[in-house]
C-alpha cells in the first residue's frame, strides 16, 4: 500500500512507462494518500518495479476503476502486473466490487493482453464499448480509450 513518500518515485515509473499519460505530481500524492487502500505497489530492495492505481467510482460502487498499470521495464514478462491485479482484488477494499473497469486505447496490445489474461484466469467476460472519444472528448488529441469491464469478480478476499 503506498504512502505519501512515494509519490515521487511513482511519477518516476509512470515516466518510464508509455504510453501512460504522465500526471501531475500531486495528482499521484492523492493517489498515494485518498486512495492509497486501492493503489498497490511492488518493490525490490527499495527499487519501486510496479504500480497500480484504482479506485472505486463514486458513481458506479459495484466497480473497481483500474485507471494506470505500470510495470518498470527491468521487470516485465514475469507476471508482475499480473500478481498485482490479483493482490489488489484480495484487498478488504475490494471486497464488493462485482466488475473491474479500466480504459484501454485500440493499440495498447500489452494491456488488453493482461486484462483478457485477467478475465480468462478468473472465468469471468470481458466486454468493451468506447468510453472516451477521440474528438468528442478529447479534442483530437488522444486516441479513444475503450472501457474493458470484466465481470463477475471471483471472491478472492471474501
Ligand atoms: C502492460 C504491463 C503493465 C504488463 O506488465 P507485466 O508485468 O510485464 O505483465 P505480466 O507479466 O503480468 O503479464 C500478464 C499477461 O499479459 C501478457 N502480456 C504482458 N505484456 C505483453 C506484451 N507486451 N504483449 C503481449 N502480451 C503481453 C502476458 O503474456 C500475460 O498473459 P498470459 O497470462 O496469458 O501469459 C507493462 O508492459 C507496462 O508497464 N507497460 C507500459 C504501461 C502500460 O501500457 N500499461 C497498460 C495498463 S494501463
């Protein structure tokens, strides 16, 4: 569970990995602070290698939001992220939530190749639809993110 102290290093990694959109500093402070019970982190030594961030959506309770993955390069491809994701919905936090979200751009192979693994794993469907468009809401700046939601949630902390 991250603490203020690594909001920092966070920024670092998110760095380290694109195509993630870079926050701001404070952005990742209340990441690391507000919702710190939903954001995981995993560490070597004192070597940061991965981070999620997740929250549950105000509006949608049932859901736990996955908004960024990040693994460090130096530690990819030994199902990190993976152990990540699955320590998260272990989490008391976690514990009634029925579907993961998260958004997705088309060309993002690593990540639909982690969330599809995540569904398959689990036994449970993957769906997508547009969530946010590419000039409707991003003003032609940004792909469209696709909302992946998987459900149902097996009860890993139930
Ligand atoms: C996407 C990312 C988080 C994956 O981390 P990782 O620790 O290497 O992933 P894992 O080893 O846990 O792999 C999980 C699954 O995804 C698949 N996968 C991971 N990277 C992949 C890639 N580059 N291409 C295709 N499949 C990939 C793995 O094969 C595995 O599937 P399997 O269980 O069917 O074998 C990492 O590559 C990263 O940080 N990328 C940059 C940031 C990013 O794009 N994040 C996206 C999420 S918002």
């Amino acid at each position: 569970m991250p603490r203020a102290e690594d909001g920092p290093r966070v920024s670092k990694l998110i760095a380290l990995s694109p195509p993630l959109d870079v926050n701001s500093g404070y952005c990742n402070l209340l990441q690391c602070t507000d919702f710190q019970d939903t954001c995981i982190l995993a560490e070597r030594g004192s070597a940061l290698l991965g981070w999620i961030s997740a929250y549950r959506p105000p509006s949608s309770p049932e859901q736990i939001f996955v908004w960024q993955v990040a693994v460090d390069p130096v530690a990819r491809g030994q199902n990190l992220a993976r152990n990540m994701l699955d320590a998260l919905l272990a989490r008391p936090a976690v514990a009634t939530a029925t579907a993961l979200t998260t958004t997705i751009t088309e060309d993002n192979e690593a990540s639909w190749a982690l969330f599809r693994a995540f569904a398959r794993r689990h036994g449970a469907t993957l769906t997508r639809s547009p969530r946010f468009d590419r000039h409707a809401h991003f003003a032609g700046a940004h792909d469209t993110e696709w909302e992946a939601r998987i459900s149902p949630l097996p009860a890993l902390s139930k």
